[in-house]
C-alpha cells in the first residue's frame, strides 16, 4: 500500500499554527481497517481520506469526491479543519482545475471555494436550545470549577455543549484557563454531549480589527482533550453569536495554544461560509 498524504496547519497562514490535518488521497477502495490505523499512526486530531467517486473520476479535473474523518479513536461526522486541508492539497498540491469543489460527507454535501486570502468552506449553521445548568451542572463543574457562566446553550445536531463565560473575562483568561476534561466521558455517560465549547465575547476596540467571539473546544467522548482550532464547533457558535450580537459577518479566534481565526458569514439559505487560510507543511508517501 502507497499512498500520497500530507499535513496542513488549518485555520492559518502561518506554519505551526491553526489546526493540522492529515490528508490521504484515495486512487483506489481502501479496506474499512486501514482508515482507523492510518489515522492513528498520524495521532492527529483528524485524518482526511479524498477518494474518487467514479473510476473515470481524476484528482486533477474533477469537482466532486468523497470525503471521510478520522480522530485516532473514531470516524467523525464533520470536520471543517481536516475539509479546509483537503481542499488546499487539491487547489495548491496537486492543482485541481477547479474553483468550488464539492465533497459528500456524511454531513451531506459541503462545498470548497478559492478566495484570494484563503478558502472558503460552505457549512451547515446549527442551532443552539436554552440549557438547564442543574442538568449539566456537575460536567460544567469538573470542566471549569467555579467560573462564572453567564449562558449554557446546547445543540442537538452535533450534540455540543456550549458555555458562554462571563462578559467579566477577558481573552487572557480564556487562554489560559486550565480546563479538566479528563473525567468528563465517565459524567456524561448517555452519549448527549460529545463536545464541549467555551466562549467568551469579543473585545470591542482591542485591536485595529477586533474578533466578535472567542471560544476553546473539547472533545474527550472522541479522544480529542482540546481540538486547537475547530471547523465544526463554528457551526454552532456563528449561529449563537450572529444572534447575540445582531450580526452576519463575523471574526472569530480560537484561543487554543497553536490558536486559529475564522472569517464568518450567514448565508441568506441558511447556511455558513467560513473562510481561513491553510499552510501545508509535509508531503509524502504512506507505504504499509
């Protein structure tokens, strides 16, 4: 077995930033076994697996493939790093023809567009429900101690809990919070929660262009403690901010250690194009 793959560092511009993906172009049916091993060896937090859909399909020309994640543990429903990543390796790797590529996924068909600065993913927007603390209140504990929460929402689709800081805090403390996710899986044990978001408010006036949100992301029920920057956890958190705050167009700053930003819009059918830069920093051969 041979097989191109590749790392990129999502999210960024810079190399060592952002989120880093593997990705593994597919020529031919890879046996179901490989796909877990294969992310495992990578020990990231999601390998990507690009296959053709029909055998007169080609890397080059074609728009339109399939698309599989990977944590080292688990197959993923949705991941907007690992997707950014693949879409870089076909436009700047291996010089797809094409301006939008569409990729089928087991969350339906999303869509890969150049832009000048970076790639622009076009992603399902999930909503968030009010959440009781007292449900919730012995995980948000553990996480966190006794920080104060000024809102707890949750979103059935990707089963993520968000929880929003107070507006007392700052981004310092955001980063450097120390967050205990290690006893989260045996709290939650019906399967409801599969990641956690914490999120704080933006800082008006910081800075010459200011980010609308911040937010850290842990996802331990998929052996993910913290995910650095997080395509997926921006589904649920533009759809709470844009109501928040009143508005479509949006800066957003995961505050991970590599830490990653995001470039947000609601899209008029209701769903969220989110823009970000990629740096790919290995290329190879997988041989087993």
């Amino acid at each position: 077995m041979k097989l191109p793959i590749f790392i990129a560092d999502a999210f960024t511009a810079t190399a060592f930033r952002g989120n880093p993906a593997a990705v593994c172009l597919l020529e031919n049916i890879l046996e179901e076994d490989n796909h877990q091993q294969i992310a495992r060896e990578m020990n990231l937090s999601e390998t990507a697996f690009i296959r053709k859909l029909q055998p007169t399909d080609n890397f080059i020309q074609s728009s339109c493939f399939g698309l599989r994640w990977f944590t080292p543990v688990s197959e993923v429903p949705l991941c907007g790093h690992a997707t950014l990543a693949s879409a870089a390796v076909l436009f700047h790797k291996i010089k797809n023809t094409n301006s939008t590529l569409t990729f089928v996924t087991l969350s339906g068909e999303l869509k890969a567009r150049k832009a000048e600065d970076g790639i622009v993913l076009d992603f399902p927007l999930y909503p968030t429900f009010p959440q009781d603390f007292h449900e919730v209140g012995d995980l948000i504990k553990a996480a966190i101690g006794d920080t104060l929460v000024q809102d707890i929402r949750y979103s059935p689709d990707t089963r993520k809990l968000l929880v929003r800081l107070s507006d007392s805090y700052d981004r310092s403390f955001l980063e450097t919070l120390k967050v205990n996710t290690e006893p989260l899986p045996r709290i939650d044990r019906t399967g409801r929660v599969k990641g956690l978001i914490l999120t704080l408010k933006g800082e008006p006036g910081e800075q010459a262009a200011p980010y609308d949100f911040y937010s850290r992301y842990f996802a331990p029920w998929v052996g993910l403690p913290e995910d650095p920057v997080t395509g997926s956890a921006h589904t649920v958190l533009s759809s709470y901010w844009s109501q928040q705050l009143g508005k479509k167009e949006m800066r957003a700053f995961q505050c991970s250690r590599r830490g990653g930003e995001l470039n947000i819009s609601l899209r008029a059918d209701g769903r969220v194009d989110m823009k970000g830069g990629v740096a790919i920093v290995l290329e190879g051969t997988l041989t087993a």
